[in-house]
C-alpha cells in the first residue's frame, strides 16, 4: 500500500487551475536563476517550446525535453548574467499566462529590461505540453 504525504495530499485536493498557475509561476522563479533541473521537472516528456526567435509564427520550435533543454541552456549563455521579475501569472483550466521582465546586465553594469510573456498549455498533471514565448524589444537581445 502506498502511503501518502500530507502535502502530497494536499496538492492533489488541489484545482487543476491552481496547480497549473502554481507551475507556470515556478517556471518564472525557475527561469531567474536559471535553475534548468527544476524548468525540466514542468515539461511532459512529448512537450513542444516555441521560442521567441527563429522565423514563422510560431518561433524556433523544439519538441522533447532533450531539444527543449538545449535551448534553455543555449539560450542562457547567449543572454549572460540576467534574471527575470514576474508580473503575474493567471490560469484557468489546463491554461496560464505568465508576465515577466527579462533583466540583463551588461559587463558595463549596463542594464536592460524587456518586457516578456509566456504561455503554457499543460496535461492532467499540471505538466507543461506547450509553451510559447514572446519578448518585446526582440532587436535589442539580437543586436547584442
């Protein structure tokens, strides 16, 4: 017999809305540290991230958390030291959106802010199935 935790119990009484406004805001603490184990942990293992570069509507696209983490990881390093601030996070039913603010600091101390937004479909779980993100002043973060 399986014994369940208090807290495990208590996640699942849960509403599947919460869970997935839960998740799409640890993605955005997750992402401003860059902590690439704890982003990983969200995604199902068939999921989609369509990113804010490449051309088409949708962005640059990767399917399966291997490809989705190599883009993570890459896009880390081409970004350099920044972090990113939530706004807000709001979800209904196995959908959220997630507000953030993109902070990059220049070897100068140069610092740049742009404003960024997400979205995420997820699975039963609260796992994410697809996310597609936007970045507004796009031409800054490549002419960089």
């Amino acid at each position: 017999m399986t014994k369940i935790l208090k807290s495990q119990k208590q996640e699942l009484e849960l509403s599947l809305t919460e869970r997935c406004r839960r998740t799409a805001a640890d993605m955005v603490s997750a992402f401003a540290v860059q902590d690439i184990d704890r982003i990983m942990e969200h995604f199902s293992e068939k999921s989609v991230y369509c990113d804010v570069l490449g051309d088409g509507q949708r962005g640059n696209e990767y399917t399966g958390k291997t490809d989705i983490r190599a883009a993570f990881e890459a896009g880390f390093q081409i970004l350099g030291k920044h972090t990113y601030e939530p706004l807000s996070v709001v979800a209904e039913g196995k959908t959220a959106f997630a507000s953030w603010v993109l902070i990059m600091t220049a070897a100068d101390g140069q610092v740049t802010r742009l404003d960024g937004i997400d979205h995420f479909e997820m699975d039963e779980n609260a796992r994410i199935t697809l996310k597609k993100g936007w970045l507004k002043g796009l031409e800054k973060l490549v002419a960089a």
